[in-house]
C-alpha cells in the first residue's frame, strides 16, 4: 500500500547496520568462536538460591481492597497459599480487569498512535525477595486461569540497600504474546529465561489478561538464582551471515536505489534519493508508520529525514508508556521541541525511583501542555501537587485526566483538579482523595453533571440510598455505572429499582457482592434496560433461574453475565443458560 514506505525501511534497515558494526569479519568471527568455545566449557560449581517473593512494591491494579487482604497484590508475597489447588480463591493476588470486556466500554480510552505492535502490556506487578541472585530460573504459581503473564524484567537495584546505584537497569528475562491456557486449572509457569549480567532482588511481572475467560489468580513467585557470576554472563553478539558481511554497492542499489552511484547513468540522482521528489505531505505520511525511537534515529540519518522527523506534526500523540524502563528528565527535555502541538500524552509506569523528577515533568508539561486533550499519569509516582498545580495551570484544554494509583500524592494536592473546567474524564482509582461521605459526591454530580455517561464507585462503602436515588435522577444519560462492593446499599430500600427505572440507556452495570439484589431488581432491569450488555451479579444470594432467565429473554444485547457465587445459580443451569444464549459469555466460578 506504501511502497516508498518499503524503501525508506530498507534504508533505514542498511544505515543502521552500517552503524552497529564495530569491527571485522574476522573479529566478529572470531567472537563468535570464543563464544562457541565458552559454551563447551564446564561452569562452576555453585549452590543456586531458592526463595519466594519478600515484598510487594508496587503494581497497577488489584481486585480488592486497601484495607483488606482479600484478593490483593500483597498476597503474592511469601510462601504459596493456595497451590498446588485451583479455583476462585480470596486468598491470591488479582487484577482489576480480564477479558476484553473493559475495552468495549464507552470509558475505555482508544489507542495512541505509534505504540509499537510489541508492545502488550496492560497491568503489572513489582516483586522484591531477600537476596541478590543471578537468575537461573523464574516459576510464577498460577492457580486459575493462567496464561496472562507477558513478560519478566530484573532490576539492578537492591531495594533494600542503603546506597542504590547512579544508573537503576531493567533488562528483560522473558517475555511473550498474550495466551490463553487450555484449562483454568492450576500450573506452575517457569519459562526459559535469559542470562543477565548483574546480580538482581527486584522482579517485574508485566501481564495482559485480554484473552482470558475470566481473572487470572497468582498465587506466588520463586526466583532461583545464583551468588556468583556464571561464566557466561550476558554476552551477545549479532546472528551473522556468513554471505551477507558487505555493503557493495550493488547490494544497496538493489535495496531501493537509494545510493547515488557516481557515473553517467545516474548523474541526475540527489543526494537523498528520489526522496527530494516527493511531495512533503507523502513523507509525513511515510515516516508517520514508524515508532518514536525509530523517528528518532532516523532523524540522524540525514537533513532530510532530520526536517521530517522532527516536523511537530509528527506529535500530535506521544505515548511513552511502552519505553517506561528508559524514559528520562534528559528524554523530555530533547522531546520539548518537537512536541509544541502535543494534544494526547501517556506517561504511564515511567519515571519512578528518580528516573524523572517533578522539576523534569513540570518544565515538558510548560512547553508542551497548551494544547493537551489528554494526559495519561497512570502509576507515576514522581507526581508531587505541583505538577497537578502546573498541569491545571498550563493545560487549559485538558479534557481526560488518568491518575489511577498514583497514591503517594497527598490528599490535599487533588484540590488543583478543580481548575480543570473542561475536563470530561477523570480517573482517581487508588488514590488518596479523601471524601467523607459519597452521598455529597453523588448530589453534586446529579446537579452539575446532566451529561454524565460512565461512573465507577467500586468500593464506596458509604453510599446510601438517598444518594443513590439523587445520582440517577440527575443523571439520566449514564451508560456504565459500577457499584461494586457498595454494601451499603439495600435492595428493600427501593434503590435498584428506581436506578432500573431512571436510567434506559444503561449499557453496564456492576452490582458486585452486593448480597441484597433480588428477583424484583432483575424483573425491573429487564422491564427498563433492554440495551444492557455488562452485568455484574456475583455473590447475590437471592436471584432466581426463573428471574435471570426473563432478563436473559429481554436484553438480546447482554454479552456479559458473572453468577459467581451465587447460591441458587448452579453450574448446570449455567451450562444450560448457555446453549439457550450463545452470544452471552456467563461466568461461574470454582474452587476445588
């Protein structure tokens, strides 16, 4: 479809191989027999360490609570609580979210551009464990529907120690596409590992749980490892072809004719190619394909390419979540330049332990926040209250602002979101905003917010009736609300059925543990939200088959349905609810 495309990637392909080559055929070659060499020798003999996760320090999401130990990140720690058993256990570390449901959510955010197709992460974990090792092997106990764990970084730094090292490194031990595992039983994943160069008590788990059923439940982490350096340390040289060791030019001319021969039959050639020839807007377009390092290096191949990729335009979006491991205060500051027009940023997971610092984030967001739309600061600890005060002070146009878990801001420094006037998504989870009584919020939002069309109150405990009652008559137009593990409210009081009744656009609706729900709320949902497609009943004690077969019959857009844990929902009418209602995926968990 863009064939210059192909010849600018072929370009870009020989000039960087040009550059990486440091020396001869005959020194790579004679790498290689060292290596070679290396391997045949025998290693030293040496104790390998076995030892389970010590800490918990940080992640990005969990199922449960802060006060509580109930399906939390912090139960990864320690010896294995669950395993060798499978099934739904309070007692493991779960994420927020699974499957794609989520993403056809009205709140999802879309995807930034030029995110690379490698890169799949969407939650993570950071586990540290007593001793410094070198890795020898790594088993994550997965105890229910395993398969979500992507990839496994080590750390050089001991977070344990007094004195860290200047440069903290992150170097990838493992890593791999989202899967799904052919049973949701238990399994014990080791996956082969790389060797690295430094001793490490800092683990990363980085999961994708996109195909899954259900949510994935892990259980506990082994790092195996030893004290001393192995004699092949991390040592890597290029896969070399023994036919391919030159840059004639007949080689280069064949990759695109991007090489100006000197001679007569191409004396009309320019020094950039044919490239000088093409409109501007065509090579906007071709290097608008390429990733942010990519557009980088390129930029440095010539005046040409260098105009190009550093043409404002280039950075409407800048996503540097996927390179959160380098990202640098050094980093924003080369990027100020180009990214004057920047209207969507993600800095999510980057910057901790002082690899940005608010002085760096602060000095990019006042040379680049004018036009900013939307700004993604997911898990960005760096973050002080005067960032937020500088972001609502020079992004006046910021419309959607994501802080989820970044908890170490103090309570008071969310007064600056205020100021944000056009803000139309907000997202606080895990954050230490402290808010006495949620009936105030929900008041507020039903006299301020008409429009309102996604809210998420999971674990609001202190939501009453009454502002429950005030939320849905103010706010008609809402789609997804999530009230999960709301267990102050009460079915006899009314509320789920005037909810029913005021909201008919309703298209996702979490009712998570909350035990009171019963037949008469089913009856009035499928009387009143014929568009429903998430619904959330687990833990009910008191819903009927025959009520939740009438609201399968009256909401033909229902995809989703979790009857977990409730007691009159037995595994045989799910299986027969099932055949009856193909296209809706309900869920009904186990433990065994």
């Amino acid at each position: 479809m863009f064939p210059m495309l192909t010849l600018l990637s072929m370009f870009y392909y020989i000039c960087l191989r040009r550059r990486s080559r440091s020396g001869t055929r005959s020194e790579a070659l004679g790498s290689r027999r060292a290596v070679e060499l290396g391997q045949r020798s025998a290693l030293p003999i040496t104790v390998e360490v076995e030892q389970y996760g010590k800490e918990v320090l940080d992640f990005s999401s969990h199922y449960g609570s802060e006060n509580s130990m109930s399906y939390t990140m912090w139960n990864l720690a320690g010896v294995p609580n669950v395993y060798p058993s499978s099934g739904d256990f309070t007692q493991t570390a779960v994420f927020r979210t699974y499957g794609g449901w989520w993403e056809q959510c009205i709140s999802a955010v879309p995807p930034f551009c030029r995110t690379p197709p490698n890169f799949h992460s969407k939650d993570y974990l950071e586990l540290a464990f007593e001793e410094p090792v070198y890795p020898t092997a790594v088993e994550v106990l997965e105890t229910y529907h395993p398969g979500a764990i992507i990839k496994i970084l080590a750390c050089s730094l001991n977070p344990f120690s007094q004195t860290p090292p200047a440069d903290v490194r992150w170097e990838v031990l493992w890593s791999g596409k989202p899967t799904k595992a052919l049973t949701p039983q238990a399994r014990q994943f080791s996956p082969s590992i790389r060797q690295i160069s430094f001793a490490t008590n800092l683990l990363r788990l980085e999961v994708n749980s996109s195909v899954l059923e259900y949510y994935t439940e892990l259980d506990a982490v082994i790092l195996r490892g030893v004290r001393e350096k192995p004699i092949l340390a991390l040592y890597e040289i290029p896969i070399i072809d023994i036919n391919d060791l030159s840059d004639s030019e007949e080689e280069i001319s064949e990759a695109g004719g991007l090489c100006c021969r000197s001679g007569g039959e191409n004396k009309h050639n320019l020094g950039n190619g044919y490239f000088d020839r093409l409109p501007y807007e065509l090579i906007q377009l071709i290097v608008s394909h390429l990733a942010h390092p990519d557009l980088c290096q390129l930029a440095q191949s010539s005046k040409l390419f260098h105009k190009h990729c550093c043409d404002q335009l280039q950075y409407i979006q800048l996503s540097l979540q996927p390179y959160w491991a380098w990202l640098t205060d050094t980093s924003l500051c080369h990027l100020q330049s180009r990214c004057t027009l920047l209207q969507r940023l993600n800095m999510s997971w980057t910057g901790n332990r002082g690899a940005v610092t608010a002085t760096g984030f602060c000095s990019f967001i006042k040379a680049c926040g004018l036009s900013l739309v939307c700004l993604e600061l997911s898990c960005c600890h760096f973050l002080t209250e005067t960032c937020l005060e500088v972001i609502t002070q020079m992004c006046p146009c910021l419309q959607e602002l994501n802080l989820a878990s970044c908890d170490r801001l103090h309570p008071q420094a969310f007064s600056h979101i205020g100021k944000l006037t056009n803000l139309r998504r907000l997202v606080l989870y895990r954050t230490k905003v402290e808010i006495e009584d949620y009936d105030v919020v929900a008041s507020m939002l039903s006299t301020r917010c008409h429009s309102l069309r996604s809210l998420d109150l999971w674990r609001c405990r202190n939501l009453s009736e009454r502002g429950m009652a005030e939320l849905v008559t103010g706010c008609r137009l809402l789609e997804e609300l999530d009230l999960g593990w709301c267990s102050t409210l009460q079915s006899s009081s009314g509320c789920f059925q005037h909810l029913a009744r005021s909201l008919p656009r309703l298209r996702k609706l979490f009712l998570t543990a909350n035990r009171t729900v019963c037949d008469s709320d089913l009856e009035k949902l499928a009387a009143n939200c014929s568009a429903l497609e998430h619904l959330d009943l687990l833990g009910t004690r008191m819903v009927s088959p025959a009520s939740l077969r009438k609201l399968l019959q009256c909401c033909p857009k229902l995809k989703l349905l979790d009857m977990s844990f409730c007691s009159q929902i037995d595994s045989r009418l799910v299986q027969e609810l099932n055949g009856l209602f193909p296209n809706v995926s309900i869920k009904k968990s186990f433990t065994q």
